[in-house]
C-alpha cells in the first residue's frame, strides 16, 4: 500500500500523463490525497482541481482510495475531515510544483512554515492569481477565488519522499530564489532543501537563470 499526495496545474500535465502510463503500479493499492482546491469553486468549473484529478489521474488508473477537498463544502469542516484522513498514517510520497512565487501548494509568501496543521484556509497573493489567468483556468484575476485550502508546509514535508517537477521558463526566477537564495517563507518552495529526500526536476528553461556554479552542483550531487 502507498499513501501518496498529488500536485495540480499546467505544469503536472506532463508528469501526470506519464505517471498514467507506467507500468507496474497497482493502483488499487494506493491512497491519494491532493495538495490545494479554491474555496467555493464548483466541481464543474474548469480550473476545479477536483476536476483535474478526476480527468487526468483517477477515471485514468481506476484508483478507488482518494480524498478530495471540496472546494463547494464548509472550509472548516473540509480541513478538518480530510485533515483526520491524512494524519492516520505517514505520506510515502508527495508530489509538488512550484508557484511563479516561489509557492508551495497554495502556501504563498509570506508561508506560514510552523504550524502543524495538515491543512490550511489560505489566502491568496495577486502574483498567485495572476499565474491563474495566466495558465487559462479563468478568463480574468477577478474570476480567480480570494481563499483556497491549502496542505501546509509542515504536512508536506512530512512525507518520507517529496518530488518536485517544475517546468517552464515561467518559473526560472522562482527556481533561483528557492534554490540559491535563503531559506525563507519568502521564497515558499525553498523550505524543500531542508527535506532530506526531496527531488527537484527542472527542465533548460526553469533552470535557466540559476548560476553556472549551481549547475554544476546539482549535476555532482545526481
């Protein structure tokens, strides 16, 4: 049995896709949760994560242990329903991205990096919204929720194994804050260099502002 957490956005497109094909997997042995869902937005609509998982993870694996966070619900209850779920046992793996922000799930800068709540009503930041609208889930920044439900940081890093695909020249200025600046709630993501088996998968353009010094690290450390 594996108890894994699951990353949405344009950015897992890719990743999720090929996860569907691999083979060897038993998903009928697997618990999945997911990291963030906007508050009050309907299943229906199209940047629904709940949508998004259904479409491209659950009806493709036939996978029958997950918990999704109902964005329609009560917050509160939400949080504390699936948050009982989650704590019962440890997180083998949790997948991530990384906001244009440096975010991680919908923890937004300033992240709140102490508490040990499993989830969180967050508010979200403009730059987060803006990266909204700009994927295409909605057709203006005031179309996009103020609030989401977000896992926190400390729940995320919680998991025995963290792997973190961030593609895209989009991202390349929040790679190299979260991985050349300091370890901050500024920078969200950064808090990852302190997990001791987190994997960051970054492709030429996310990578494309980090220093030749850098490169050369990672590529030595595998």
């Amino acid at each position: 049995r594996a108890r894994i957490v699951v990353a949405t956005g344009t950015s897992q497109l890719d990743f999720l896709d090929a996860l569907t094909k691999a083979e060897n997997i038993d998903w009928k042995r697997v618990e999945m949760f997911h990291l963030d869902e906007y508050v009050g937005l309907p299943i229906t609509h199209p940047a629904s994560f709940r949508k998004y998982l259904l479409e491209r993870l659950i009806l493709k694996t036939g996978i029958t242990q997950y918990h999704l966070l109902d964005g329609s619900g009560e917050p509160s209850e939400v949080v504390r329903h699936v948050g009982e779920i989650l704590q019962s046992a440890p997180i083998d793996i949790a997948f991530a991205g990384m906001g244009e922000n440096g975010h991680l799930a919908f923890n937004d800068p300033p992240a709140d990096f102490q508490t040990e709540e499993p989830f969180l009503i967050v508010n979200l930041d403009e730059a987060c919204r803006r990266q909204q609208v700009g994927e295409g889930w909605f057709a203006d920044i005031s179309a996009v929720p103020l609030q989401a439900i977000s896992m926190s940081v400390r729940q995320i890093l919680k998991a025995k194994e963290i792997i973190s695909v961030v593609p895209d020249a989009r991202k390349a200025l929040a790679v190299k804050r979260c991985i050349e600046g300091e370890i901050s709630p500024m920078a969200p993501a950064s808090v990852l260099r302190t997990h001791p088996a987190a994997t960051v998968y970054l492709d030429r353009d996310s990578a494309s502002f980090l220093s030749p010094s850098t490169l050369v690290a990672l590529a030595a450390s595998g």
